[in-house]
C-alpha cells in the first residue's frame, strides 16, 4: 500500500502566526507554491494553520484589507488538516476530498509540521484511479455544490 511519505515534500517553508503577510506572500513566491503552513514557532512546531495564496485573495485583497498590516494569523485558514508520512495514499485522498481542499499538512510522530502533500504532488506522484476522482472532486467550484454540501455548512 502507498504511503504519503512517497510523494509529500518534506520540510516544506513555514511561518508563524506573527509573520507578515507580506513576508508569507514572498515565501509563496520564492518557494513556487501555493501554501505555507504556520507553525507554533520559528523553530518549527505543531501547525496552527495554514495561509495559501487564495487566503491572500479571498481574505485580505478581495476585502479591501491592506495586507502590509496584516499577519499571517489575520488570514489563515485553521485548523489544518493534518496527516502523517505513513498514512495510506488512499486515506490522503479521501481527506482532501470530503473536506474539499488542495493541501494537507503533513505531521510527523509527536505532531510537528514535517511536509505537505498537495493536489500537485498528487497529480504528479500518486497511484491508481482514486487521483483522477480526487482532483476532479477537490475541482469542483464551490458555487456548482448544494449548499448543505459545502464545507462548513449547517441546516437552518
């Protein structure tokens, strides 16, 4: 059985809740991707949140907010969903798909931000036809769902 630790990236760029957003959206930029989790402390630590470049553009630009105020707690998305290096392919899959999201954060044995797996990793480097149903699941615009679909809603 395939494992997430065969295609995460490991140690991936990681910020802190008081990091600016400037300082997170160059992160993105320098590290060519489109998440950067944020941890306890610069020296690593248990994830917090995670802040993805459509945070930036749903949050902060589309909102009017001047993102040079900001910090990265002022638009992440948290909690994180969370998996681990021996968690199966199959398991990662279904996660990115019931909660609808591109990115997991990936946490080692006590807990500590060690990767991230995300819908191109998955593209990439996964296995068998739970990829295609996943990206074409975690795809879908939210506007092209039932509402009691969506993530986070609730019956009246």
């Amino acid at each position: 059985m395939h494992k997430v630790k065969e295609i995460m990236t490991s140690d991936p760029a990681c910020c802190t809740p008081t990091t600016g957003l400037q300082a997170v959206a160059k992160m993105l930029v320098d590290q060519d991707c489109g998440a950067i989790p944020v941890v306890e402390s610069e020296t690593g630590g248990k994830p917090l949140g995670i802040v993805t470049d459509r945070d930036i553009a749903c949050r902060v630009i589309t909102a009017g907010k001047e993102a040079n105020r900001l910090t990265a707690q002022d638009c992440m998305s948290s909690p994180c969903v969370t998996v681990t290096p021996e968690t199966r392919l199959d398991d990662c899959y279904q996660k990115m798909e019931k909660n609808r999201i591109r990115r997991l954060v990936v946490v080692d044995e006590v807990g500590r931000c060690c990767g991230i797996v995300s819908q191109a990793d998955v593209a990439l480097k996964g296995h068998g036809k739970a990829v295609v149903e996943i990206l074409r699941e975690v795809s879908v615009p939210m506007g092209s769902m039932p509402a009691m679909s969506r993530p986070g809603a609730h019956p009246a």
